[in-house]
C-alpha cells in the first residue's frame, strides 16, 4: 500500500511548476465545469490563468459549500497552555532564539481551569488546546490532564501541539479528545529544513506523517495547512490538498479540514520569503474548495476583521474568535506573557456571531454531539 511519503514523492516540485505553467484558460473553464476534479484541474484553478475567473470559481466554491455544510459557520477558540518552546522556527515568536524576551509559562491545571471556563462563558463548545514544541515540558500526561479538564467545559476538545507518536494520540483520545491541528508550515523539503533548524520540529517525515496517525489513534477531527509565505502558495497549495485527499481515503472516520494561516508578523531576525496578498489567499482557498468540496475549511484571527467578513460566503466552515494566543491571555495573566503572535481580528466573539449571521449564515457554537460517535 502506498504511504503519504510514496505519493508526495510522485509528485515533485519541478512536476507541479510544470504542470501548473503549462494550464491554459480553456483548462480552467473545464476544471470549473466538472463535478470530480483531477489533479491537473487543481493545477489549472491554481494557475494565474485562473485569476481572471474568480467570480466564478467563487459562484461554485458557494455552491459546494451550501450543498455539502449548509449556511454554517462553527466557531471556536485557542487556548494556550504553554509559550515554552524548544524548536527553533524561524518565523515564529515562540522559538527559542526568537529574540523575544517576555515571560514563557506552562498554565497549572487551575489554571487551565481558569482558562476554559472564561471562554464557556461566552457561549464556546469547540476549544483548541496549544503548546510550543516542548515535549518534555508540555509532557504526554500533562497533555492528558490538559485535555480532562477542558472536557468538563467543551463538547469538542481539539489540540495544535508537536508531533506525536500513536500511542501518544491514543492515549490523549481516551480522555477525550476529538481533534488534531498540525500544520505542515510547506512541503518543500529545503525550505522546510532551512527554516526549522532545532528541536522534533526538524524531522519532516515525522511531522508529515502524524495526522495520519492521529487519525488510526481514533480523532474525529483532522486540521492541516501550509503557513502560507514560506514558499510559493501554488505549490504547497496542491502538496495540501494532496494530503489532505489522502487522509480522507485512509482516515476515512476523521473530518478533514485546511486551515489558510498567513504570515503577517514575524521576529524581527526573519523576514518572510514568499508573501502572499489577498487575492492570492482568496484564488487559494477557492481553488481548495472546488478539489476538496466535503473539506472544512478554518480561517483564524490572523486575518483581519473586514477581510475575514468578505471570506464568509467563500467556502469558509470554521472561524475562530476573540482569540488570545498567549497562555493565560483570557483569565489569569492578561498581558503579562509571551504571544505567538500578533490577532488582527480582536473583536468579541459575540460580534463576530452577529456578523455571521448578517451575512446570513448560521453561527454554530456546538455543530453535534458525542453521542453520535457511538
């Protein structure tokens, strides 16, 4: 059986610039008039000829997404237990060598506690659990404990942490979790080595491998994504959604989702290779929609308020709101901590699920129920 490493490996970098160099209009217009899309149809909706299209691509992108998730849009939220990192990311503000000097934290379970219940309090059933990349501080039984707790305040408790092991996945499933984020940050294995240059991060099959083990340990929920502005957004766009196919044929009891984070902020020692404009995230995301059409797809605080508003009816099925990416930045140290990195979008949640629904879309705080796992 092929394995995830087997099938990107079929796939190249000079096999996709090529294939998405030589798409024409007229392969654009069919890739949008089809039903079941190849991978060279993902390669012409990414291709610039396909930017002249977005309206339209945008007019099927709304189409699908009704059809397969209805006008809803789930909301959550991120809470931090750790800034303690011991990876070196470049782009990051939690790597060690970042240059950062505020206060690095691990949350005590009254602490956590704290956390979740400030965030239950304005109405949230879906929570995101995150750490640095410190295994031996955000240990497997802290992460056990982590995630007990926020079951006694979540319906839907999910992690964004460092990779793991199955038997790590699993163990974290049977006290109740549902859901693994883990972002590739790219596929491109130069860039990737180049940028990650200390800690677990630094072993890229490793990494590449987890949701897929994630999922055999039993989570309902699967979360990928490039960090967008490492490297050319196309490319890693049609790596992305080769993973993501796969995980939906090998991991087919598990929710597949993409998540579009752009870099916007970073230390000032890294200065972002590949920038990616709006109409860029925008043509990414639509084409993601029309190749993957049963995928979530997550767009997170990162992104600015009036510009996440515009995404609404784009395909998006998951937002994140009055978001603090600072370990206790909701009850109990405020400001006092080291931030991952900088929101855009600070509005209240119970803003932003007043603009969802002007939009005319539903805000979903609990989109089912555990009972339905059984």
């Amino acid at each position: 059986m092929e394995n995830l490493v087997q099938e990107l490996a079929a796939w190249p970098r000079e096999r996709v610039e090529a294939l998405i160099a030589q798409a024409q209009p007229h392969d654009v217009d069919a890739a949008i008039a089809r039903e079941e899309r190849s991978v060279a149809d993902l390669a012409a909706l990414l291709s610039p000829h396909a930017r002249p299209r977005l309206e339209t691509m945008a007019h099927e992108a709304q189409r699908l997404t009704r059809w397969h998730f209805g006008r809803t849009i789930g909301l959550y939220a991120p809470i931090y237990l750790s800034n303690v990192c011991a990876a070196d990311c470049l782009y990051c503000g939690f790597a060690t060598h970042s240059g950062n000097k505020e206060r690095r934290i691990t949350l005590e379970p009254d602490a956590i506690r704290a956390e979740c219940k400030s965030l239950s309090a304005h109405g949230f059933e879906n929570v995101l659990l995150l750490t640095g990349e410190a295994p031996n501080v955000a240990t497997i039984d802290y992460l056990v404990e982590a995630v007990s707790i926020a079951n006694e305040y979540f319906s839907s408790v999910s992690i964004e942490m460092y990779a793991m092991d199955l038997e790590q996945y699993t163990r974290l499933c049977e006290a109740g979790l549902e859901g693994v984020t883990l972002y590739m940050e790219t596929y491109d294995r130069e860039t990737y080595i180049r940028v990650h240059q200390a800690g677990v991060k630094q072993d890229y099959e490793h990494r590449l491998n987890a949701l897929e083990r994630a999922g055999q340990a039993g989570t309902w929920k699967l979360n990928l994504g490039v960090l967008l502005g490492l490297f050319d957004w196309r490319v890693d766009a049609l790596w992305m959604a080769l993973h993501a196919r796969y995980l939906q044929k090998h991991c087919w009891r598990s929710a597949v989702a993409i998540s579009f984070p752009r870099l916007r902020h970073a230390p000032q020692r890294f200065e972002i290779p590949a920038p990616v404009s709006d109409a860029d995230l925008v043509h990414m995301m639509l084409a993601m929609r029309l190749f993957l059409p049963e995928a979530g797809m997550v767009v997170s605080t990162r992104e600015s308020a009036e510009f996440r508003d515009r995404l609404i009816p784009l395909g998006v099925t998951f937002m994140s709101a009055g978001s603090s990416t600072r370990p206790g930045g909701y009850a109990t140290c405020g400001e006092e901590t080291l931030e991952q990195f900088e929101i855009e979008d600070s509005r209240p949640p119970e803003e932003v699920a007043r603009v969802i629904a002007a939009a005319g879309y539903d805000p979903v705080w609990k989109d089912f129920d555990r009972a339905f796992h059984v």
